[in-house]
C-alpha cells in the first residue's frame, strides 16, 4: 500500500513562467491539481503568470517584487541554471517541510543534486519523448521533406540542451511519464523500467465541454488540427490524408496554430485548397473543439497531446498517431493510426465522414470517458504516483523530522 497522498509535502520546482501557454499552463494545472487531492505544495516557479490556488505557498526564483529577469536578456540555459541554483540552496532550509520534490526539465540538476544529500526523494517530469528520440525523429523527417530548423528551434539538436537533460535523468529517483509512447522512448534508450512511472494529464471541464445543438445544424465534415504546426505534429500527413478523402469535397479542415515559416512553404499548394482554413494562433480553442467533429493530430513524436484529452471533453472524436496519448483508444473513443501512416489515416477519415452512426458512437466514447481526464483526476494520480515513489525509495520522512536529525 502506498503512503496516503492526503498531507503529502512536495517542493514543485518550475523553472518557467508558470500559468503562461504550453508547459507553463501544463505545470499550473498539476499544482492545482495537487491542492485539490489534498497534498501540500510549496511551489518555487521562476515566476508566476497566473494567481495559483491560495492554498499554494509560492515563492518565486526570478522575480524581485515588481521586477522579473527577461530569459532573453541573459540567455534560457543560464536563466533556467540560475532557478536551479536558488531552488537548491532554498532546500536544505525546507528539508524538514518537503516529502518529495518535483523537477522540471533542465531546471533541475543541482536541486535533484541536493535533494539526494538530504535524502528526499525526487521526480523528474517528462513532457515530451526522450529528448536524443526527439531530436533524431524529427530530424530524420525533416531531410525527408527539405525543411531545416532554425539553431533556436526547440527540436534542432542541442548538444547541450541533451546533456543537461540526461543528466537530470540519471540524478532522478523516478521520471514521470504521460504516457506509454514516452515510457517505450526512455526505455529504448536504456534506461531501467522501474525508473519509469506513469501518470497523466488532463483537460479543464469548466473550459471543454461538448455543444450538441451546434453539432446537430452543421454540414459536412469539419476536422480541426490544434497547435504549433510544425513537422513534429504531421500536419503534412493529415493535410495529404483530407486531400485524399472525398471528405474534403464537402468539409472544412481548420488549422489553429502558428506555423514554421519553411512548414509552410512545402505545405503552400494543399494550404491553398478551398477545403482548407488557417486560422493561425487562436484563443478560442475550445470553442472551435465544439463547433468540430473530429480532431486530428499525427504527431511523429508527443509527450502527451493535451489537445487530446480537450477533444474528449469537448466530444470531438481525435483521429490521432499512436505517438499521441494512450487515453485514445481506438474504436472506443478514437481512431488510431501508425506514425506516418497516411493510408490509414485517409480511411479514419472517410470512415466517420461516410458513416454518421460511427462517429456518434465514438463521440458518445468520447464523453464517457472524459470525466476520468479531468487535472482534478490527474492531480490525485500524481499525488498517487508520489506515494509510490517514496514506498519504493523508503526515504519518507515522518512529518516535523528534519533531516538533521535523521
């Protein structure tokens, strides 16, 4: 039996604005997460965009009052390094308040450094595939497609950027998973499955919600891609995939993204077809999940695909790789295909365009399991997850035992 999660103290340490877009909302989501299943979160973010929870004690690391330091000023990598630092001198201070300490990527070395000295457990989360798998898979396409990332491109190799990450791997206790794909990628790269942990994340029910008067008055098929297309999101798989399916001759396909300036140009001549909407950056995601039928995203490599788990909650059937999150499965509440493979994805989508009946099915899979996919239900897996990392460690200190008197 794990350790309870009810008065669990964990030191979240984010080393990003957290609150703000992508990984920064992904991290203000699990601390409220966290509150909500009863733990006790010291959280030490670089700085905040949004008000956490109150029950939260948040002290930031690069804010001073009104003031906070620009990341481009002094460079990512030291600014990130300099958060570390500060959270890692912080911790022999809190050793005593602290059970379990959590760690973001690249913000992270010195204070899983320390954290092992005092003897407090650590994880180390995840959000995205082995970085060397992530690097070399997108690579590999890229040259397939004649595309050359910017240097600063977040999936250009980085020599450094891959050091740093696998050391914070070996240093450790667990690292935290979203999903079985991230899980495959660190174990083909040897590391120790028991090192492995798998939690989840979620989607905000108040935000994504389905619209069934909408859906009911709408012609044709509307497929809708969701974030930063770029090449690691297959947007060039599903654009060829529409063309291909005589789905296209009636329906609407919507981009919501940014878009890689080279992407675009080998994409030029499908993004020109009347069947094809780019909508660019948009606010408005949930909104446009319900006025669609289908979501599509095949990913060559994910982390997770939160936009999955909105889909559901929206009931908007995700057509997805199996790069993306587990929580699809297909035939029940998705449709599934191989990486790369346009075939398939072609007759997903002929399929829930020829066939109403299929697609309703699959949307009423969708909402069935959408109340299991909450960050409310996340936040009690990870906190579930944390138990098990300290019944495993068997370093959990008893609550007011400092580590000096251990």
């Amino acid at each position: 039996m794990s350790p309870t999660p009810d008065g669990l103290r964990v030191l979240y340490s984010f080393p990003h604005r957290i609150g703000a877009g992508r990984i920064c909302y992904t991290a203000w989501e699990q601390v409220r997460g966290l509150v909500d299943a009863g733990a006790v979160v010291l959280a030490h973010p670089a700085s905040v965009e949004r008000a956490l929870p109150p029950q939260a004690e948040v002290r930031t690391t690069l804010t001073w009052g009104s003031l906070r330091l620009p990341f481009r000023a002094v460079g990512q990598m030291r600014a990130l390094s300099l958060h570390d630092r500060i959270v890692a001198g912080r911790l022999p201070r809190l050793a005593d308040e602290v059970d379990i300490v959590h760690t973001w990527p690249l913000g992270a070395r010195r204070t899983l450094e320390t954290a092992a000295r005092l003897g407090i457990p650590t994880v180390l989360e995840r959000p995205n595939a082995h970085t060397r798998f992530a690097y070399e898979t997108v690579q590999a396409e890229c040259e397939r497609l004649g595309i050359e990332l910017p240097p600063d491109h977040e999936h250009a190799y980085n020599e450094e950027v891959l050091r740093v990450e696998e050391e914070e791997y070996e240093l450790a206790d667990a690292l935290l998973c979203p999903s079985d794909f991230v899980v495959k990628t660190f174990l083909d790269e040897g590391v120790p499955p028991e090192k492995l942990v798998r939690h989840v994340y979620g989607f905000d029910e108040r935000a994504f919600f389905p619209d069934d008067e909408r859906r009911e008055s709408a012609p044709g098929l509307t497929v809708l891609f969701v974030g930063v297309a770029a090449v690691r999101k297959g947007l060039h798989f599903a654009l060829e995939a529409w063309l291909r399916s005589p789905a296209s001759d009636e329906g609407t396909f919507l981009i919501a993204g940014d878009m890689l300036p080279a992407y675009e140009t080998i994409l030029a001549a499908q993004l020109a077809h009347p069947s094809v909407r780019v909508l660019g950056h948009r606010d408005d995601v949930a909104e446009l999940m319900r006025a669609a039928d289908v979501l599509v995203l095949p990913s060559i490599e994910e982390g997770f695909g939160l936009v999955c788990t909105e889909a559901l909650g929206s009931g908007c059937v995700p057509l997805v790789s199996d790069a993306c999150t587990d929580v699809c499965c297909h035939g029940e509440n998705a449709l599934v295909h191989r990486v790369g493979d346009v075939d398939a994805l072609e007759e997903h989508l002929t399929l829930v365009h020829r066939d109403p009946a299929l697609l309703e099915s699959l949307r009423a899979g969708c909402l069935r399991t959408a109340p299991d996919l909450t960050w409310t239900a996340a936040g009690r897996r990870l906190a579930d997850v944390y138990g098990e990392v300290l019944e495993r460690t068997g370093r959990r200190r008893p609550v007011g035992v400092a580590a000096a008197d251990e």
